[in-house]
C-alpha cells in the first residue's frame, strides 16, 4: 500500500492553499509535513482524507485513484490526536468500539482484537482501564485503535499538539517504531521540527503551498535545498550572512567579502567556483559551526559579544558587529564576556552557499 500525490491542488477562491504538489509515500513510510502556519500541511492531509475534495491533480492509494471516493470508502484512519480513549471502558472495549459501526460479528470482532492486541502487545493490560495504563500504554493502545480496521493509511494532524513537553518526547521515539511496523503509509501533520526530525522517514518542508524539499531528516538539517528550509530547520536558525564571491583558488577555496568590509576565506562546495565572481550570495552556518577563537583567523569574522544566554551545558552566545548578528552556540565553559571583542571561525565543510535565486549551490 502506498499514497501517492500528482500535481494535487487545493483553492479556497482566490486562495491556493495547496499548489500543485507530488508526493508518494511508501509502505510502512512516516512522512511528515512540515512547515509554518497556513502553508497547507492540514489541507493536504483533509484531500487525501477525502475530507476536502482536491480542485485539481490525483490522488492515488496503493494505486488506485481516489479522487472521487468518500471518505469511508477510502478506508484511511485520519486521528487529531494519538490518544483519545475512552475513559470507562477497557483497553479491549476500547479497541473494539470502531468495530461495532462496522457491523462485525462478535467473534470477529474477537478475532481483530486479539490480532490487534499481540501485534502492539497489549495482552497483559487488556482488562484494564485508561486510568490504570502508563502513558506509553495508552499511546498503544490508541495506535491500536486506529489499526484495528485494517485502514489503507495513517493520517495525523499535530498528534502530539496536547501532551506536556516530557511526554511528547517519550512519545515521538515510540510511535515511529509502532507505525513502521504496520506496512501502511503513515503521513503526520507537524509544525513542530522536532516532532518531525525524530518520527519522520522522510519530511516534507513546505511553504505557501508548496514543497520546498523532501528528504530524510537528516540531509534535511545537512543538506537544505534552499534558504527556507535552511533558515526554518534547526535551533537555534541557522545564521545566514550576505555575501559576495571575490575569489576562487582551486576548486573549494573561496574568499567572500561581506558587508562592510571583512573578508572570509573558506572551503566550499567545488559547484560554488562554477559562480561568477562578484556574484551575491547568502552564507549559511549553523551556531554550532562555529567556533569562539582568540586570535584573527582569515577563515573567520571578528566581531563584539552582544547577549550570552545560558543553555545549560552549551551557551548561546549572540554576537553584533553593528552590520551582522551572529548566533554561536559553545560548550559553556568557554569563557565569555558581553562585550568582548572575539573572533568567530567558520569549521571547514560547515559553509552552505546559497545563490541569488535563494538555491543551495551544492554539486549534485
Ligand atoms: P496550521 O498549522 O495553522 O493548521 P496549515 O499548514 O495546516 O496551517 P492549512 O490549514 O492547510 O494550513 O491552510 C492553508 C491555507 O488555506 C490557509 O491560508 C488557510 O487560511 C486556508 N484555508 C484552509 N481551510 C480553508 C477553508 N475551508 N476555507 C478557506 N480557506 C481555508
């Protein structure tokens, strides 16, 4: 089973809510939409729910074209949140309270809990209440409320929106193994980069929309394919310094000049020598990447520490040179003064250069 979007478009009068996206998700895929308020993510979610009929483009699951089905007859479980349980029944009754709509027979209903319950390992506390499970059991046992009708896909918009902060994170961990051992395709609606950094296969980032990049989470954070994604994943943001190329020597060592006079040597993608010199770009390094320096280095920028604010083990220090604020995240025992004069090294193959036209110049 798998979902595949073409060309899906969504408009609300004059509004494109969803602009002409293609998609596929795979069998046992969790894919996460992820991307700003408004960007589309919900209403994407409601098309391929049937919930929302799409205005153009298709809609295709496990190869059939769905555009035209009802809701029920696209058999899909589409869930706001990941437990909704209901108090005063068992974990059994409740798993098999969306059976009972279906018109099952009680032995076959029987049958789809017992299944349900050893494929998520829930036969010790199948006579227990709500109120009696851990959290992590209730999770499961919501997960099993969804599965229990053998849907084609798993849908989520913000599952983990309503959990405190210590139990979101047990949450994210666990719920990723359950669903990739399910053999469906699972899409989760996440504004939360975190949430979708840690659950998802693959993340889609998008944006008025659009989507600006679809990849793992890991060449997601690595590997941005543009400004946006680079500027949107990853905390503190990434710093992002307007730039010009001034020279090229070989084929990885760039100097750009920046913004009132500093320069900056520093090895870059051999794609950035295909620029022409002069040309304007951003350079993106991640807080992380850089490294507070005592002496002036020529692979870094010189600048006056602004704001240190403590992070616990790291220290995120906001530094301004009265043209460019930059944010360095150190170990926080690296001494620091607000104030100090200090220089700031980029740590070689952390450099992203982006182009004019807002793309990561990067060699394919
Ligand atoms: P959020 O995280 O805030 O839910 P989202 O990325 O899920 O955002 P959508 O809810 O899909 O975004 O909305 C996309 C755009 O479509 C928004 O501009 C929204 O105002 C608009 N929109 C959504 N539903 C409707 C509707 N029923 N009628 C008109 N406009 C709508």
């Amino acid at each position: 089973m798998t979902i595949e979007l073409s060309q899906l478009t969504k408009k609300f009068a004059a509004l494109t809510a969803v602009d002409a996206i293609d998609l596929d998700v795979g069998e046992g895929e969790v894919l996460c939409l992820l991307g700003p308020s408004g960007c589309g993510k919900t209403t994407t979610l409601r098309m391929i729910a049937g919930l929302e009929w799409a205005t153009s483009g298709d809609i295709t699951l496990g190869g059939r074209r769905v555009n035209d089905l009802s809701a029920r007859e696209r058999n899909v479980a589409m869930s706001f949140q990941f437990y909704a349980l209901y108090p005063s029944l068992t974990v059994a009754e409740n798993l098999a309270y969306p059976l009972h709509a279906e018109g099952l027979s009680s032995s076959q209903i029987k049958a789809k809990v017992a299944e349900t319950s050893r494929v998520l390992q829930l036969d010790p506390i199948l006579e227990r209440r709500p109120g009696q499970l851990a959290e992590g059991e209730k999770q499961r046992v919501a997960v099993g409320r969804s599965i229990i009708r053998d849907p084609n896909c798993f849908l989520f918009d913000e599952p983990l929106s309503r959990l405190d902060v210590q139990l979101r994170e047990e949450m994210r961990g666990e719920i990723k193994e359950v669903l990739q051992g399910l053999h469906r395709p699972t899409v989760i609606v996440t504004h939360d980069q975190l949430e979708a950094l840690t659950m998802a296969d693959r993340i889609s980032v998008m944006r008025d929309g659009r989507i600006e990049q679809v990849a793992s989470p890991h060449e997601i954070f690595q590997q941005p394919a543009n400004l946006f994604v680079a500027g949107f994943i990853g905390t503190p943001a990434m710093n992002l310094i307007p730039a010009t190329l001034t020279g090229m020597d070989g084929e990885t060592n760039a100097t750009f000049a920046l913004e009132g006079g500093q320069t900056i040597a520093i090895t870059v993608d051999p794609a950035v020598a295909r620029l022409k010199h002069g040309a304007t770009v951003t350079l993106g390094i991640r807080p992380r990447n850089l490294d507070i320096v005592h002496e002036d280095v020529s692979d870094g920028l010189s600048s006056v520490i602004d704001i240190i604010e403590p992070m616990g083990a790291e220290t995120l220090a906001h530094l301004n040179d009265g043209r460019h604020d930059l944010r360095v995240v150190t170990d926080w025992r690296t001494p620091l003064e607000e104030g100090d004069r200090v220089h700031v090294r980029f740590q070689p193959g952390a450099v992203h250069v982006f182009g004019s036209d807002q793309q990561a110049v990067r060699s394919a």
